[in-house]
C-alpha cells in the first residue's frame, strides 16, 4: 500500500543508510579507486577494526567512537605495513600484480577471519552506548540515532578526506601518483612511498568506520563477505578516486534499498545494488564524479 | 582343593586380563560428522560439537560402546552446504567412519541427504528442518524437538489468538529454514481464518530494518511471526525498540534465531523483554531429567575455554542426547548393524537429558517439544540472570508451561 509518509521516512532512512555505506567504503575508494590496489581485503580490515572497538568498549568502557579514534594510528601503521607487504611480494615483480594482489588480499582476509575467531570466538558482538538503541522523533518520524551518528560521522569523513586530498601537499602527491606514476617518479618522487603513505590512511579510516559497523548492527569474524560487494559497487558506482562521488553513490544506494525494502518488497533489495551500478554505468562508463 | 582353586582362581585371571587387552586393543568406534566451526553457523556449531565431545568422555569413561572407545571424526564444513557432501564421503570412504552424525543446521544437512540414504547409513540429524521431507530417508533421527512440521507455527499461534490477536504478518529470511517456518505459518493461518496482512522475505545480509519495521507496522497485524537468523534478530529487535511496532501487536516473534545464545541475549538485554520465541530447553521447573544438571555443570566448566556460548541451552544438552541416542541403540541390539540401530530407534523411546525421546516414521519427535517462551524482566548487561527461572517463562507446550503471557506487545516491553 502506497503512502506519502512512508515514502519520505524510506528517504530519510535511506540517506542515514546511505551515508554510512560511504564512511564505510571511503577508504576502499583511496586504495582501489585511487592506488588501484585489489583491495578485497579491505571489508575484513573493517570487522578487524570494529572487533578493536569492541574489546576497547566491552573491556574498559570506552565510547565506541572514541575507541575507533583511538586505534586509528594503529590502523595506520598496519596499512603501511600492509602496503609494503603486497609491493615487496606482488607489485613489484610484474605486470599481473593486480591478478596476483587478489589472491594476496583474499589471504590476509581469511587470516584475519580465522584470527578474529580464534580470539574472540564465533559469536556476534555488539557495543553498548547511549546513541544505540534509541531514535529522535523528528517531524512525527522516528529516526534510530545510531543512523544520525552514523550520518554526521559519514559526512565529516568525506569532507576530512576531500579536503586532504586536495589541499596538502601529500593529498595532492596521491592524487598525482593515481594520474600518472611515470611522470611523479621522473619530478625525482618515490611513488611507493606516496602510495604507501596513502594505503596507510585508507586503511586508518577504518578506524572510525569500523566503529559505525559496530553501531549500526552487531558483528561476527564473516561479517566482511557481507560487505564486498556493496562497498565494491559504491566505490565504481562513483568514479575511481572520488570523494565526494562515494558519498553520493553511496546515499543513491542508501536511498533505492530502503524505499525498494519499504514499498516493493525485501527481496529485491539486493539486486538494487547492482542494477543501479549497471545502469550508472551505462550512461556514464567513467562512474558519477569520475573522469574520462 | 586349595591348588585346584588356586590354578582356577589363576586362570580366570590369566583369561579376564587376556580379554580385556583384547577390548583395549580393538579400534575405537568411530563417529564421523562435520561442523560449522567457522563461518555463518559456527556460533551454534560449536557448543553443539561441545556437547557430543562431553557425551563422548562420559561414555568413554564407563568403557565405550560395545567394549571399545568413542572416538569422533570432525571437520569444519565453513556453514557452507557446498562443503558437506564431500566430508561426508570422505568420512564413508576413507576415514571408515561406523557411525554418522549430521551437522548443525538445515543448510549444510541438506546436501547429504541424498549421499547418506544411497549407503544406507543412519543419520543422526542435529537441528535441521524438514531435510528429510522429501527424501523420506528412513534411518534419519532428528535429535531437534520440533515434531511435526506445522508445531511450531501452530504454538505460536494459538498463543496469538488467545490473546485476541486476529491478523497475522510474516517476516522471515530468505533462506530455505525460514522459509519452511514461513510455509506452515502460511497453512495454519488459512486453516484458522486468520488473515496475512504483511508477508515479506527480506534477504541475508540485510543491514538495516528499520524500513522493514515502518512497512510491518503501516500494515497493523496483531501478531507478528519473525523467522530470522542471528545477526537479523538482533537488528529487528534494534529497530524495534527504535521505530516501534504499533499499539495493536499482542504477540512478537516465534521463530527468530540467536536469542537462544547467551551473548546475544546478555547484550540486547531489556531489549528482549515481551518478546515470545521458540527455544529448545530453558532452566525452568519442569526441565530436568537424569543428568541434565550434571551436564550443564560440567558444560559451564568447559565452554569458558572453547570460547563458546557459556550459557549452551539451545544446542548443547541435544548434541549429548545425539550420542544417548546412539549409544541406547548400540546398547540394545549389541552390534553397530545400521538397520538393527534404525529399528531400535524407531521402536523405542529413549531417556536422555533433554528428556524421552520417541521418533514417528519421518524420523522427527512424535510430539513436539519445542517451547514457546517469553522473555519477562530482562535486565541489560548481565548474562547470569538467564541461568534463573522466570526470565523465560514457558507458554507451550502446557504440561511445562511455567507462567503467564504479558500482552498487548508494547506492555510487556516496559
């Protein structure tokens, strides 16, 4: 049954939704939409991150959020290690590393999906905060807050990463090793470093996006396989690279599932995904905000 | 006479040590399954596999079966359907397995129907619904106590329309178990005349229901039937409490899985409170048989150290009576003959600690024991209250029934 309310509280939530898939595919857009890294791994770096969130927030009583700040050096380092890791054994030594990266990134994937469930086992975990469990009345509507948390935290993230990328000398160094890695390396440049450099603030955002994963819905150690496809779909759904086209592509995403969930039916919610990637596509073969 | 004693005495000694090495030196009986120890599945696999693992130091401990040790073959088939008929065929063919157990689940079960039926072999099923419907295997032995195929829903329903409800809406996953839930609903609710007013499968890896939530209470149902998977209900429950349901719903649940463990009930907590759902064995009057106490004490010692539930209700009591069942039947008829054990369990009720059980023709319990409990007084963050009666009170089935249902929906959550 059609109605005008439930169509704009489908919108609503849809652009709650649709900012959290951006924060939590933004660093997936630096890795692969910029480094064009085969970063599969990138949903298990996530439930990693967020698995840190819990132990901070379950152990010593730490505000989820706070906690995803707080790992987030760590996370940094990891990805420069990461980084290294896949230039000194794939990268380097040939033409087909993107192929080879896949099974690489695949395999640290499955390592951290064992070792999540080695150490904390194989049940769900949640966090408990004061934003979790609640929702605003906005409008006679009734909005989750963890959504609106997970709205502000979104947009922050993209602004952060934008402004980063296109006002610091090493934003634009990224930017430049994405467009042309020949021509950083003859400006007398080490791109490994600056791609490096880059992986590991990809990976850092996890941080806080794993956070948000937590706060929106529990986890377990293959919560990652879930994730792959839609955080893949976001990112070439916006044109590699772009910031600000995550954060659209990914509240278009938001949007159509919850108003295809809400007036059509749940099962085809999925197909959604990829019908409206295919479509974007199809007009625009270089994705929302990317370029030719 | 003294001499003629002594040289008796001497070789019945000889001849007793004699035999008992034998015993010693015969192989052991070897049960072959595989497990969900990881993926999707895992978190019932494991205190399921805990269960049988304890059944087999008891049994081992009083001597065997038939004089010779237990010994188990376990694989982890990853929740994945894909993975079972291979380990399964491993297990026949190269490990030699004598007996076998099914996984956890109706998923990863399902594909060996088919493999365990052409060689003959008794399955033990361990909490699959309805795998053997179509296959009409006839030494499959659920260990679940689902009973017939519509129980469940009927339970439920009777509950619902005792408390005035008389619309029905159906949310359920969109996988094969809680579809097969979805289906009974379906023909009990045309059978009572109760009408449908919201039937919506959402898809796994569903993120967010609050959009599912709105749509469900626009449609006004009285009773809500929610067939989901773990990390589901705990994201329904979520948007519940957030969106809400509507005044009109007196009854909320029934089939939704993962509020049976012990970690997510101690994390969703006060949000649990109204909810009516199905469970298997709950710690209330009524409950315990012989060696059900013994079990979850020593149950309790081990899971800290698995790592697995620490409360183990839902799977772990019936992976022990998987192997009461077996050894019962082994016991009986002296031999691990296949079609000599599926006679005896067909035959005869067996007493384990989740209570007797009897098998009808299908291989399901006769009578259905699964229970329809609320969850009444939760409070957040304490997972030791659920190890205390009346935090579950029982509903269904009646001779176990253990207190009042609190209704409308909204009431009970306060």
């Amino acid at each position: 049954m059609f109605s005008m309310d439930l169509l704009l509280e489908a919108v609503v939530t849809g652009v709650l939704l649709g900012c959290f898939y951006a924060a939590v595919s933004i660093g997936l857009s630096v890795s692969f939409g910029l480094l064009d890294v085969p970063q599969v791994a990138h949903p298990a770096f996530l439930v990693m991150a967020s698995y840190a969130v819990f132990f901070l927030n379950d152990g010593y009583d730490i505000d989820p959020l706070l906690a995803g700040v707080l790992i987030t050096p760590l996370l940094f380092v990891f990805g420069l290690l990461a980084y290294r890791l896949y230039y000194e054994t794939f990268e380097r030594r040939g033409t087909d590393a993107a192929v080879r990266g896949i099974a690489f990134f695949f395999g640290i994937a499955f390592i951290i999906e064992v070792l999540l469930i080695l150490y904390f086992g194989v049940d769900q975990r949640s966090v408990t905060a004061s934003y979790i469990g609640k929702s605003w009345r906005i409008a006679g509507m009734r909005v989750p807050l963890r959504l609106m948390v997970a709205f502000a935290v979104a947009g922050g993230l993209t602004l952060l990463l934008s402004v980063y990328l296109s006002r610091t000398f090493m934003g634009r160094a990224i930017r430049a090793v994405a467009q042309d890695e020949e021509a950083v390396r003859l400006m007398g440049a080490n791109p490994v470093r600056i791609k490096q450099w880059a992986f590991g603030i990809a990976t850092a955002v996890l941080g806080v996006a794993g956070a948000l994963l937590i706060i929106v819905s529990p986890v377990d150690p293959t919560l990652d396989r879930a994730y792959i496809g839609r955080t893949f779909c976001v990112v070439v759904m916006a044109g590699l690279g772009s910031m600000t086209g995550t954060l659209i592509a990914a509240i278009i995403l938001g949007i159509a599932e919850t108003i295809v969930l809400t007036m059509f039916g749940a099962s085809w919610a999925p197909a959604i995904s990829f019908a409206l990637l295919l479509g974007i596509l199809a007009v625009r073969p270089q994705g929302l905000l990317g370029r030719r | 006479m003294k001499r003629r004693t002594f040289l008796g005495a001497a070789i019945t000694g000889i001849g007793v040590s004699l035999i008992g090495k034998a015993g010693a030196d015969q192989p052991p009986i070897k049960i072959g399954m595989s497990m969900p120890l990881t993926g999707g599945l895992a978190g019932g696999g494991k205190p399921s596999l805990l269960g049988i693992e304890i059944w087999r130091d008891d049994i081992n401990a009083k001597g065997g079966m038939l004089g010779r040790k237990v010994e188990l073959v376990v694989y982890d088939d990853k929740s994945s359907a894909s993975e079972t008929p291979a380990l399964y065929s491993k297990l026949l063919d190269i490990d030699k397995v004598d007996l076998l157990f099914a996984p956890y689940a109706t998923v990863p079960t399902a594909p060996i129907m088919p493999l365990v039926k052409q060689r003959g072999m008794v399955l033990i099923g361990n909490f699959s619904f309805q795998v053997n419907s179509k296959i009409h295997h006839d030494m499959w032995f659920n260990n679940a106590p689902w009973g017939p195929a519509d129980a469940w829903a009927s339970a439920f329903l009777d509950i619902g329309q005792k408390a005035g409800g008389k619309t029905v809406a159906l949310l359920t996953a969109d996988q094969e178990f809680a579809q097969n839930l979805a289906k009974t609903a379906r023909e009990v609710a045309g059978k009572r005349n109760l009408p449908i007013v919201f039937d919506q499968a959402y898809p796994p890896n569903t993120v967010e229901f609050s959009s599912i939530i709105r749509a469900l209470s626009a449609a006004k149902p009285d009773i809500v039937y929610v067939a989901s998977y773990p990390p589901d209900s705990a994201g329904i429950l979520r948007a519940v409490n957030e969106i809400g349901v509507g005044d009109n719903v007196k009854l909320f649940g029934g089939g939704m899985v993962g509020l049976q463990f012990g970690p997510v009930m101690a994390k969703m907590g006060s949000l649990l409170n109204g909810v009516v759902n199905f469970n298997t064995w709950l710690p209330e009057p009524g409950m315990y048989y012989d060696g059900t106490k013994a079990f979850f004490e020593e149950y309790s010692k081990r899971a800290v150290a698995a790592k697995v539930d620490p409360l183990g209700f839902y799977l772990a009591p019936f992976g022990y009576a998987s192997g009461q069942l077996i050894a019962a039947a082994v016991k009986a008829t002296n031999s691990l003959d296949q079609k000599a054990i599926a006679k005896y369990l067909h035959e005869n009720e067996v007493k384990t600690i989740v209570g007797p059980i009897a098998f009808s023709a299908d291989g399901e319990r006769k009578e259905t024991a699964t229970l329809q409990a609320q969850f009444q007084g939760i409070v957040d963050n304490n997972i030791d209250q659920f190890k205390k009666p009346g935090k579950q009170v029982i509903l269904f089935p009646e001779k176990l029934k253990s207190g009042n249902l609190i209704t409308p929906f909204e009431a009970a959550r306060k």
